[in-house]
C-alpha cells in the first residue's frame, strides 16, 4: 500500500481557497479536500523511477513542467468538479497514482516533441500540390542534401585557387547546358526570380505587359503588385482577350526598360483571343534595343509530349525564340526543390547578380545541393521518366492506381465499417502549381460514399477528419458527393504503410 503522500504548499493553498465561503466542513468542501490530498507532489512524482526514462528522453526542465501541468489541470478539474479518479484502479491502488501521473505527462511530452512540419499522403490527386510541399525528389537529391548538411562543403570557395567563390559558380554552367542560355543564377524561388529581375533590370522605368498576362498565382503573387515593389512602372496593353503587336509597339517609348510576357499558369482563355507570341514580340524588342522577360512559370527542361503529356513551353524553346530573360521555378514541372532560376543574356545576369536584393534572396546551400543531382538526371532523357519522382508521378499508367486501390478496398472497407461504401472507380489527377490548368491525367482510386440515408455531406467531412487525424495524415478530396483518394501519388513502400494505416481509423 502506498502510503498518502503529504500535501504539498501548493495542495494547502488550492485546499484553502475552496473554503474562502466560510462554509469550511461541508461534504463537498471535504471530498475535494480529500481527493487533492490524494494527488503526489511534484518532487515525488519527479524523483520516481518511471519519471527516469522521460528524463533521460526529453531533460529535467520538459518532465517537471508536464508533471506540474498535469497535476495543476487536475486540481483544476478536480475544483470544478469534473474530475474522476482513475477508472481503471483498483480499490485499493490510489487513484492518482504516480504512474498515472507520468502516463499523462507522457503523453503530452510526445504530442510536443512532434515535428509540425508532417509527411502526409497527398491522395488530392494533385501532383505538384503546392499546400503539400508540391515536387518529391529522387534519392540523388536527398543523399546530397544529407551531405551538405553534415560536411563542410566548397559553398564559395574555389578549389582550383584556394580563393573565395561564387555560389552561383557551382550549377550555373548546368544550367546553361540545359537551357542553351549564356548565363544563369539561382534564388529562393521564382517569385524571387520575378522580383529581383525586375529591380535590377525596370526601376523607375516602364515594363510593358499584355492585359491578358497580370495574372494572381496561388498565394498572393500577383504580376502588377510584384511590378510596384520592384519599382517599376507598369504599362499595360491590349485587353484581356486580345493584344496584337501593334499595341507593345505603341506603347514603346525612352521611358521603357522591358518588354513582359508571363505565363498564364493557371487559367486558360479561349474564344475571341488573340496573343502575341515570343517570336513576334522578341524581332520588335530588338528592333527598339529592348530585352524581353519571360516568366515562364513551370518552365519545364525536357519536351512533355514525348511521354503523352500535353505540351507545355520548354525553357530552351523559349530563350531560342528570343528571350532575352526567362525566369522558371525549381520546384513545379521541372522536379527539384523550391527556387527560382533566371536564364538569359550575360550582361542582363549580371546587373541582377550584382543588385543588392540578390545578396537577401539567394539560395541556401540545401537548394543548390538538391538542385543539381536533379538537373544532371536531364543529361540522360531516356532514364528521366524513371529517376525524375515528379516526371515518373505524372506517367504513371491508370492501371497501376486502379492495382493498388484493388489492394487497398478490403482494408478500406474494413475500417470504414457499415456507414461508408468504398469503390474502385476512375478518376483524373492534375498536374498542379498552376501548370497546364485545364489538363487531366487518367487515373484511378477509392470514392468513399455515406451509406445510410441523408446527412451524407456532414458524413463525408467527418470521414475527411478522420483521415487527417491519422499518424500519416490521408489528405483526399470531396467531390460529387463522395470523398476521392487518387492513389497516382502512393508508389513503393508508400503503399504498404498506406493500407497498414487504416486499422487505426477512428470514425
Ligand atoms: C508559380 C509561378 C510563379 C511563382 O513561382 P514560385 O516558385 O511559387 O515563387 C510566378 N509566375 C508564374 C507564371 C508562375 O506560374
């Protein structure tokens, strides 16, 4: 028998205050006072021997502030009168005991040693999904990463001469190789890329843009606003659906630095329209003595089409139909991790490596270790489709989601018992991060429906939550009246722990 422990100062205190009404020697007053005495003080739940592991996991200073927080909610509880001794102890175990204690102190120690940043399974069917950290990169990239992060390495130092280095020197010929530009450099991301280009090249000069490019890309980059941070004058031309040449000819003056096209990443326009392509643009351009910028979006490095995809401009493409500056991100079509690469003539590269702003948006040395394995898989095409996680997501034939979702349905339906039905059906999947917005790839996946009657609505987002709550969260989607998880992006090992994981759905 564990002997009543002695009540600490704190114990006295919250013992007292429950008596200030006077009213010292009622049953209520008396119970509470017997059931605080009951709790073990700090030190003795500190010094046991089941707080030693914790301690040994996670230092004195965490254990003794979840041991206090604990017994601190339970006089809480226990003044309000919600708290109930432990159901599970027997009569004559204490009912707060120290185990019980350190059970609970645990397991808030686990909940905030838990990373916030969370793998998921992004069963959106959005493969490049921006909210979900958008491309996955193949192990040449992680292994350099891993790397650099645990060995000094030759950032900006030149191991031919033993000088100091330029960061940008490490990828930058890699870059050129790959795009057919005269030079190249590398920021935090193509809204960077976007903003420093602009700075260096348009301050308090005029930018002239078709109205059918100011366009607002997810999460608040938006061309006009970015173009006045720069401090650059936008000039506006054509209308939304139609812009012709003769509209940037006109508006051509001394105040211009640069003619702007922007890809329309994430909306298509159709009809009445007319556009004017970089081979009509770039003759005018330099006919004037102007550079023309492309913000390219997704820029891709390697045709599409020859896997099925749809097409979409090539980097190359572009700066051999006459860009003079194109500005792609690392991390969409082309597979690699978050950034902003800016292409083009070598004059123009060096005024924007020599602005102040590229010091505050350069790339950290993770980002150049990740970008180059992946840039150097574009040497050998006939492998991308196989080494390139991102290229090898979007090719990934229907039939193998509709395989994995066959292996998948029985411990599905399983978990979900009888208040959900789960089919195989098929779906279309998206490329994502605005690329080729209106394209759909065939696929396939699980469509889970309420089975009862009515209520199928509030049904599907407690479903939804469920999912989310998982130890790997399952982030699907509700469509059509039923939740849709598009397995084109569960590959490999993925699978196994996907399907594993549904024995702990809780609805
Ligand atoms: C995605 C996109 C951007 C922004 O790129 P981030 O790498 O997300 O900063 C800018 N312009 C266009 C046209 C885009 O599609």
């Amino acid at each position: 028998m564990t002997p009543t422990p002695p009540m600490s100062e704190t114990e006295l205190q919250h013992g007292a205050s429950s008596d200030e009404s006077g009213e010292s020697g009622t049953t209520d007053a008396r119970a509470l006072n017997a059931m605080l005495a009951q709790m073990p003080a700090v030190e003795r739940v500190i010094a046991s021997e089941d707080a030693q592991p914790l301690i040994v996991e996670y230092g004195r200073t965490q254990v003794l502030a979840a041991i206090r927080a604990t017994l601190d909610g339970w006089r809480r509880e226990a003044q309000a009168g919600t708290l109930k001794p432990d159901a599970n102890a027997s009569a004559d175990a204490a009912p707060f005991s120290i185990a019980r204690v350190i059970d609970a102190a645990s397991t808030t120690l686990q909940a905030r040693a838990q990373s916030a940043l969370r793998a998921v399974f992004n069963l959106t069917g959005t493969v490049l999904h921006t909210n979900l950290g958008r491309a996955l990169l193949p192990d040449e990239a992680v292994r350099a990463v891993v790397q650099a992060l645990t060995q000094p390495a030759n950032l900006e130092f030149d191991l031919a001469t033993g000088k100091r280095g330029d960061r940008d020197d490490l990828i930058d010929e890699l870059i050129c190789e790959l795009t057919g530009a005269e030079a190249a450099t590398v920021v935090n991301n193509n809204a960077a890329a976007v903003l420093l280009s602009l700075s260096a090249l348009a301050a308090r000069k005029d930018v002239i843009v078709s109205r059918g490019e100011l366009v607002e890309i997810g999460g608040a980059f938006r061309i006009p606003d970015i173009m006045s941070r720069a401090g650059a004058r936008l000039r506006e031309v054509g209308t939304t659906n139609r812009t012709h040449l003769k509209d940037y000819e006109a508006a051509i003056s001394e105040r211009t630095a640069l003619l702007m096209k922007v890809h329309c990443s994430n909306y298509a326009i159709s009809g009445f329209t007319k556009t004017v392509e970089l081979d009509e643009l770039a003759p005018l351009a330099r006919q004037h003595g102007l550079p023309v910028a492309v913000d390219l979006g997704s820029g891709t490095l390697a045709d599409l089409t020859q896997w099925g995809l749809p097409a979409e401009p090539t980097v190359r493409e572009t700066v051999e139909a006459g860009a003079d500056l194109v500005t792609f991100s690392g991390d969409k079509l082309l597979g690699g991790p978050q950034a902003g690469l800016i292409v083009g003539r070598k004059e123009l590269i060096a005024k924007i490596k020599k602005h102040p702003l590229k010091r505050a948006l350069r790339v950290g040395k993770l980002t150049l270790a990740a970008l180059e394995p992946v840039l150097r898989l574009y040497r050998a095409p006939e492998l991308l489709r196989e080494r390139l996680t991102t290229l090898r997501l979007l090719t990934r034939p229907a039939q193998e989601m509709h395989d994995a979702a066959t292996r998948a349905l029985p411990a599905l339906q399983r978990a979900l018992g009888d208040g959900y039905t789960a089919n195989i059906e098929p779906m279309f999947s998206q490329i994502g991060s605005g690329a080729l917005p209106v394209d759909l790839l065939p696929s396939s996946g699980l469509a889970i429906r309420h089975a009862g009657k009515g209520g199928s609505g509030r049904a599907l987002l407690k479903l939804e939550r469920a999912l989310r709550a998982l130890p790997r969260p399952v982030i699907g989607r509700i469509a059509d009246d039923a939740l849709r998880l598009d397995l084109r992006c569960v590959e490999g090992a993925d699978e196994a722990a996907f399907i594993a994981q549904f024995a702990e759905l809780r609805l």
